[in-house]
C-alpha cells in the first residue's frame, strides 16, 4: 500500500518536533540566571572598607566589628592576666637593670 502525501507530512511533521524539542532542552533543567556586576556595584564593594580611616562605610556592620573587637579585647587582658607570672616580670625587670644606663656611660668616659 502506498502511503499518502498527507501522512508522510504529518510523520515528518512529528520528526521534527521532536528533534527540535530534544535539542533545545537541557537534560539539567533550565541555566541558572546569569547577574551582571556592574560599575556601580564594583565601585560600591572597593569603597566597603576604608583602609586609611579602618573603619567599614556601612554603620551596621562597622558597629558589629567593634563589638566584636570589644570582646576580644577583654578576652585577651583577661588570659594575659592570668599568664603572666613574677618569673616573667623579674625576667624583664632584671634585663633592664643589667643594661647600662646613658649616664654611667658619661661618668667612665
């Protein structure tokens, strides 16, 4: 039997849908959206931090910085405090005793 023109373009017809739709379609889904960064954002991220003033230009977050830094600080005075010991002050006391002082160095000369 001889198929009519009309089937054979139908057939076709599907052929290419379905090439088309297998070629378009990504097997992983859809592609994340692409973001642009622009001028704008960068300049905003390099001026996020001042390092001459070392302060943060957002108040909030120069706030938490401090708070934080405020933590620390007293974190380490506290185990300093614990730490240091006499041996260690009698130490030092006694390098500076053993150095010899500008004046008596006039006085033999």
């Amino acid at each position: 039997m001889i198929e009519q023109p009309a089937e054979r373009v139908d057939e076709w017809r599907k052929t290419m849908q379905g090439y088309r739709e297998n070629k378009t379609k990504l097997p992983w889904g859809k592609n994340p959206a692409v973001t642009y960064v622009g001028e704008k954002d960068k300049k905003a991220m390099d001026v996020l931090y001042n390092p001459i003033l070392q302060r943060y230009t957002d108040a909030s977050k120069e706030a938490a910085v401090e708070q934080q830094e405020g933590k620390n600080l007293v974190q380490t005075l506290a185990k300093n405090k614990v730490s240091s010991s006499p041996l260690i002050l009698l130490r030092i006391v006694r390098c500076d005793m053993s150095r010899p002082s500008t004046s008596s160095r006039s006085r033999t000369s």
